[in-house]
C-alpha cells in the first residue's frame, strides 16, 4: 500500500477522534503529535553499539548464564520492504535473514545461533525464551515469524482480498552454553492472525498478542488512533500445544482467547514476586496493563493500567539484586517510540531517523507493590531513561536492564540497559543510574 494512503489514514483518524471522543489528547501524545524534537538521553557515558545485531525486535535475559537472546534481521535491507508488524507489505520475497541471537553483556558481543532441522525463511518479531521445568541447561525458545501468505501471492491473478501474511510460531530448543538451537516445530492456526509477543507458561502452551484485527488500510490507522471502546479490538490468545513432535504446522494445537485490549502488543512476565503476573501493553495506547493469571481457566484478569506518554513495546521487569528497603530499582523496563505518528505515516522505512525511548516504571518511594492494584498503595514512578534522536538507535521495540554491583562500582548504584528496535542497526548498551 502507498504511504500516502497510511498518511492521510492515519491523519483522518486522529482529526475524526479528535472531533468525537475524549482521550485524544492521551493518543496525540503518545504517537507524538504534540512533542517537539527529540533530546538524546544516553546515561552516563554515552551510547555503544554492537556489531551482529541488526533489526532485532526482541530481548530477553536468561538468568542462569546471564546471556541475552534476541530475535533479529540480519538483512536491513529486506526487512525495509516486508514488515507486516508495521503494516510494510512492499514486497513479499524480502524474507531473508531471520535469526537468533545471543549477546553476553559483559564483553558486549554478539553470536548467531546455528538453527539446525530449519531451512524455511524466518521474519523475525517477538520471543520469548523458558528455562525447561526439569533440564537445566534446556532452553526453549519462542519464535513469532511472518511469513507472506502463499494463497494471495502465490496465484494468478493475485488475491489482494485475502491477508498479505500467514504468520506462524517457531519453537527451538537450545543447550545453554552452545552455539545452536534445534527447530522442535512450527505452530500454525487461523486464530493466529497478526501475532506480535509470546509469554511460555509450560514448554507447551504460550500467550501471543494478536496486535490488529486488520492487516491494512484506514480501518488498520483506525485501530491505531482509536481505543478499546470505539476501535476493533484485537486479543491475547492461549496456544496449548498436544504434540511437540509432528512434522505438520497445523496439528496438535488448542487455540483459545484469554484476553482483549486495545492494541494489544508487547506481553511480559511481572515481578517474580508475583508469578501469576502477566503484563499485556496497549502500544498505541501507551499503556502497561498488569493483568494476573486466573489458575483455573488459564484466562488474564486486569488488575491495574499504567498510562505511559509514549507508544509502547515489548515490555521486561528488572527484580534488583542489590536492592535495600531505601533504594530499590526493581521494576518495568518499556521500551517505545516518541514520535510513533512518523514512522506509521511513512513506511518503508528505508533510511530514515526512527526516534527511540525506555521507561523504568517503579514503585515510588520503594513502596511493596501490591498485585492487586489501583486503590491498594501502588504509586508509580515513570523515568525516562533513554532516548534517542534516531540516529543512535532507529527505533526502540526492546530493553532489558542489567545490573551492576555496587561493591564493584564505587558504592554507585548503576545498570546496563540493552535496548534493541525492529528497525535498529545494532543494539544498544547504556550505564544508567538507578538511585
Ligand atoms: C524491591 O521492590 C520489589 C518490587 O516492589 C520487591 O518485590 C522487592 O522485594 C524489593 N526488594 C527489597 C530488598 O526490598
């Protein structure tokens, strides 16, 4: 689809909301309509960046050998012209260069995992990784990829009436301390549509965020400008997997929806404190949804939302090691984009600035965080952390904060933060300081 057309789509949409409802002044500013220019923010000594992480959307920690894994692009150039996350469906064949990534934040270098049993094309977004109940040193490894759907392009003449993609999951396993990972099976199903993150409670079953209802045009730029109430609104589905082992995409899967809200994005774990705590955000919305798990039925309850002045992205939580009942960094790392309205109204996004933020959300005056939410004590601090024109980092899609000890820093309480964009040429690492 043209730019323009997402342009005057979106334009449309905004002016449309901004005569009938409102929360317009909340979506002006989180896609950024009413900020001016954008400061770089890049903690205490400035920006590094890493080789061997290009376009990668996704950051986890693994805790047990203090690696990060991520989901990456290694060819920029194809990813500027098929993206379907951002609604960039130019050119069906540019799938190439999809990976998995492990960064050790110390030496700050990077690895690309050999993907053995796996030769199909693989259009990297959200992961998530999960520690095996009984194997230690197993990892899994969850894969969202957005392949083009063969039904509308793979015919003549084209069915531009059906969906430009058929997204799908991707499950591997890896042993810790290798340099590969094993394709286990790919997870395919109509319900499926448009899937952004992944949250693994088991091996086998995971949430996914479906992140539209539609694939395209102005009712896409509709769900974007509108809310929960007056805009389609996506959900967060339940996939239950029967059969780790068939070769077939589509068998041995139970599909349910655990979850509706606007926009639903990035999808996290919350504190370790609060282990039923799945965090769901709204990105155009720009809100950090704290829901819990319900045990018996496997559905998300909302228990708190947190409204942020950005879009929002794939979320983390950082529980500090160091912390004490006077000083405690323990919270949400949001990683998003200050002038989202830009970049939706002008896609591909082939060289330009894509500017990039991180909130840390915590709680204020080292209060306990109550998991029950508003009206309960929980009183939060919203920090910006980083930014960036978007000539340091293009784009801001993930964040994860590492901590440093500060015995070994001088008694200075300060973290590493490891931000990655989906349109990024290279991960960034900051030193932040956490008082
Ligand atoms: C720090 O804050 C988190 C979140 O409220 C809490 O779970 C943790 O127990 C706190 N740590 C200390 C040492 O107070």
């Amino acid at each position: 689809m043209a730019a323009s057309t997402v342009n005057i789509g979106i334009a449309a949409a905004v002016i449309l909301s901004a005569l009938l409802f409102s929360p317009v002044s909340q979506r002006l500013t989180t896609l950024g309509i009413t900020r001016g220019s954008i400061k770089n923010i890049h903690g205490v000594d400035g920006l590094r960046t890493m080789p061997g992480t290009n376009m990668c959307e996704d950051l986890h920690l693994e805790s047990t050998t203090n690696q990060l894994f991520a989901a990456c692009q290694q060819d920029a150039e194809q990813r500027a012209r098929w993206f379907p996350p951002t609604g960039l469906f130019a050119d069906h064949t540019a799938t190439g260069g999809g990976a998995i990534v492990r960064i050790d934040p110390v030496s700050m270098t990077a690895k690309t995992l050999t993907l053995k049993g796996f030769n199909q094309p693989m259009v990297t977004h959200g992961i998530d990784i999960l520690n095996d109940p009984t194997e230690s040193d197993l990892l899994w490894i969850y894969v969202v990829s957005h392949l083009p759907n063969p039904d509308r392009w793979d015919v003549k003449p084209r069915r531009t009436d059906l969906p430009p993609e058929r997204a799908h999951i991707e499950i591997f396993t890896h042993r810790l301390g290798t340099d590969e990972a094993q394709h286990i099976r790919s997870v395919r199903h109509p319900d499926i549509t448009m899937p952004n993150d992944i949250v693994a409670v088991s091996p086998s079953s995971f949430y996914v965020t479906n992140d539209h209802v539609h694939h395209e045009g102005l009712i896409r730029a509709w769900e974007d400008a509108g809310t929960q109430s007056i805009s389609p609104t996506p959900n967060t589905i339940l996939i239950e997997v029967t059969d780790l082992k068939t070769k077939s995409p589509t068998a041995g899967i139970k599909v349910r929806t655990a979850l509706r809200v606007h926009n639903n994005n990035g999808l996290g774990r919350g504190s370790p404190h609060h282990p039923s705590e799945i965090i769901v955000l709204d990105a155009t919305g720009g809100i950090l949804t704290r829901t819990t798990r319900d045990p018996k039925s496997q559905n998300l309850h909302i228990i708190e939302r947190i409204p942020l002045a950005s879009t929002l992205d794939n979320p983390s939580y950082y529980l500090e090691p160091f912390a004490t009942s006077t000083s405690n960094a323990s919270g949400y790392l949001l990683p998003g984009l200050p002038h989202a309205y830009k970049m939706m109204a002008d896609l591909p996004f082939n060289d330009r600035a894509i500017p990039s933020l991180v909130w840390h959300v915590r709680s204020k005056d080292n209060r306990p965080v109550d998991k029950a939410g508003p009206g309960k004590g929980n009183v939060w601090e919203k920090r910006l952390v980083f930014q960036d024109d978007g000539m340091g980092l293009r784009s801001a899609s993930g964040a994860v904060l590492v901590g440093i000890d500060p015995e070994r820093n001088g008694g200075r309480k300060q973290g590493w933060l490891f931000v990655t964009g989906f349109g990024s040429f290279g991960m960034v690492a900051v030193k932040i300081d956490l008082e």
